[in-house]
C-alpha cells in the first residue's frame, strides 16, 4: 500500500481528536492503546517499517476490535469518529501486511503496547477518565473483579489469550 494510508490513518486521529476528543475536554483519552496502537501502525506505513505495522495491526485485531465492541456495547453509543479510528487501521494494516512475512514476535510487541498503555495512563492521565482501566475496573466487571491489580491481571491475560488466538488466525489470513 502507498504510504498516503499512514498519513489518512493520522488524519482520522486527528479529526477524532478535533471533534469528540477535545470539546468533550477528553483529550487524555487519546492515550487509548488502539490509539496509540494506530499511531504505530501509521508511522510503520510512512517509515516502510513492516514490523511497526505489524505490532499495530496485531493490537487491533486482537484486543482493540474487541475493547472497542464491548465498550460501544456497554454505553450503548459511539461516534462515527470512534468508528473509523477502530477500522481503519484494520483494513490498512491488513492491506499493508497480506501475503508479507510477518515478524513471530508481532503478538509480544502488541502485548507490550498495551501494558506501555496501563502504565503511561496510570501516570499521566485522568483517574477520573480511566484510561486503558489504569484506574479502576471496568464498572461492568467490577464486582466480579474489584481489586485494580486483579483487574490488571485479568486483562492482560485476557489479551495475552486474544492476541495468541489472533496471531493463529492472521497467519493463515495474511499467508
């Protein structure tokens, strides 16, 4: 793919950052991991860094799609904005990637990446916004797990999980 998609994928973020983000006063929200996770993906395509694609394709196919739906799912909402930030880099990083080796380590990057994400959000952003939950559970989960290390872990093994079942599946894709 030409390397106008990284520059459309910043444009979307852009824009999703100029009308939901920052009229609402959430602009610490960019720091969403599929956010940053669509930043990488970008900046891999304009670099011609395959393995930057890869780390930021495998987050989204593997925990972001997901982390999106269910949180659309439980506000009963989202915006058209949030839409195309979350497919985007789905359809440009499987362009960018199909019928391309793929580095083995793509789903360790993409792990890495989201724990980068709890660990930036818990020091820079909101604890009122909750950021990547890196200040408390997810109010739907809570009372099932209501201790933030226990929410922590449970999420990272639940994307450890998605992102293993992901990596299987792009393979075959993606070969």
């Amino acid at each position: 793919m030409p390397r106008w998609t990284g520059a459309v994928l910043l444009f979307a973020l852009v824009l999703h950052a100029l009308v939901v983000k920052i009229p609402s006063g959430l602009l610490p929200e960019m720091l969403f991991a599929c956010h940053i996770a669509s930043v990488v993906l970008a900046v891999g395509i304009l670099l011609r860094r395959r393995d930057l694609v890869a780390v930021g394709f495998w987050f989204h196919a593997g925990v972001g799609l997901w982390g999106c739906l269910l949180d659309a799912i439980a506000a009963g909402t989202t915006t058209p904005t949030s839409v195309l930030v979350h497919a985007l880099p789905l359809v440009i990083g499987y362009g960018e990637l199909k019928h391309r080796e793929v580095p083995r380590w793509a789903p360790l990057g993409a792990f890495g990446l989201l724990v980068g994400a709890i660990v930036l959000s818990y020091l820079v952003t909101p604890p009122s916004l909750n950021v990547n939950l890196a200040h408390r559970p997810w109010p739907p989960v809570a009372r099932i797990v209501p201790a933030l290390w226990a929410t922590w872990a449970a999420n990272l093994v639940l994307a450890c999980v998605l992102l293993l079942v992901a990596d299987r599946l792009l393979r075959r894709i993606l070969a």
